[in-house]
C-alpha cells in the first residue's frame, strides 16, 4: 500500500474522467443487436484516440486460462465479474456489467455500472439500485480515521437488508501506478475492524450482489465469474481518494 499525496492524486483525474467518459459512452450505446465485441471495440477505439492505456488487455494472473482478450469486461444476466468479450448478442433485457480501467500518464483509474438492455424490469431495476446504494454507503465510509471494516460493514448492510447474495472473494482494491494494488477492500465486514483508513490512500471500492445465494463458479476460461444458482448479478464500482476532508470519487459519472 502506498499513500498518494495530494499532488498525485490531481495527476490520477484525469485517468479518473478519462474511464467515466468511457463508461459514459457505452451506456449510451448499448442496444439489442450490438455484440459484446462491439462494445470492446468502441471502448478500443476510445483508448486509442486519447493516447491512453489498456491495463485489461493481455492480463494474465495465475486464474486465466488464457491472457486477457479485451479492454472491458462485459458480464451478462447471470455473469457477475470478468465476463470476456464475446460474439454475444445483446438482447432486449439483458442485466450487462461494464468494468473498465485504463491508464492515463501513467495512473491507473477503474470504474464499473450496470444496467438493462431495452425493456426495464422491476426485480432487475432493485438489484442495480441496491448494488449502486452499497456503493454509495461504502464511499461514504471512507473517511479519515474510520477502518475497512467500515466500508466493507456498509455496503454489506445494504445488500443484506435487501436479501441478497454477497460473497468476499472479490472485491476493491487499492489503485495507482497499476491496477491491483494493497489494500484489498472486501465487501463484507464488521464496523471498526481491519486497516486504518488514511488521507492519500485511493482505492476501488467494488460492491457486487447476487439476486440469489452468496455462491458462485468459474466458468473453463478461468475469468467469467456467475452466480451459483443462475440469478441476476451486479457490480458498480468507483476509484475515490481519501482526502482530509472526506472521499473524492475520481470516478465521477
């Protein structure tokens, strides 16, 4: 784990609004018809045409049976986490997850949304608010002087209440010069508990919730990630910096 001054952290804005915009853009374009790939190549482009750089693309940890084939990861209905670009059609009310990082002058930001293809529905529509609201609760628990267990406590809280599955395997994470850096941030957790939070350390904070039961499995790729039992997942994620003065989420859509 290494602390940002305040400097730095003005040097990762930039990363910050770079993956908003992004994100931003794919929301908008994302319709019944388009192909998962579609979606990947639209995001390419965008890396690309800002000079910036892909940290998803050819990542390759010990679990993926093959490197990393995209810039997104694009999770669908069921699929909760590290969905590959595929030649999946999206269909009049599908659940899709966008997860996207890149770097910009040499500073890491990630960021994720769901939402539903077309036709909105009620049990969807609940799941992606209530996975939002955990965000939102988590951010707010980043504050000076508080513990891990405070965000983990909060956006737990939130998905417990509303019934849903939740597993801390994966979660957030710290961020910076690459993605995946000290701390990791779970989504589960008791109040008071873990590392003490400091101004300067930016972090993920990644809640996903399963409209099911809290297990999950892998599918052969080694990546895509779905729920155990075949229900709705969602995933919503934001870099913040913690600041003196409360978290900034540099992530901001």
């Amino acid at each position: 784990m290494s602390l940002k001054t305040p400097a730095e952290i003005d040097a990762m804005r930039p990363a910050g609004k770079f993956v908003a915009g992004v994100l931003t853009s794919l929301r908008e374009i994302a319709r019944p018809g388009l192909t998962l790939k579609d979606l990947d190549a639209h995001a390419h482009r965008m890396i690309r045409d800002a000079g910036a750089h892909s940290v998803y693309l050819g990542y390759h940890p010990s679990f993926g049976a093959i490197p990393y084939p995209g810039v997104l990861c694009t999770s669908v209905n069921d699929a909760a986490l590290h969905g590959l670009p595929s030649d999946h059609v999206l269909a009049d009310g599908d659940v899709l997850s966008i997860d996207f990082a890149a770097q910009v002058h040499g500073w890491v930001a990630d960021s994720a949304l769901t939402f539903q293809i077309g036709t909105q529905t009620p049990d969807a529509r609940r799941l992606i608010e209530t996975t939002e609201k955990a965000l939102a609760a988590g951010i707010a628990a980043a504050r000076p002087g508080n513990k891990m267990g405070d965000i983990s406590a909060a956006i737990g809280a939130v998905g417990r209440a509303a019934g849903y599955g939740i597993n801390a395997d994966f979660g957030g994470h710290g961020v910076g010069r690459t993605m995946h850096e000290d701390p990791h941030v779970p989504n589960l957790g008791r109040p008071g508990s873990g590392l003490k939070l400091k101004p300067g350390l930016v972090i993920a904070i990644e809640p996903w919730f399963m409209a099911g039961g809290d297990g999950y499995v892998i599918d052969p790729d080694g990546w895509t990630i779905r729920t155990a039992d075949g229900s709705l997942a969602a995933h919503a994620e934001h870099t913040i910096a913690i600041t003196k003065d409360g978290p900034v989420v540099l992530t901001a859509r």
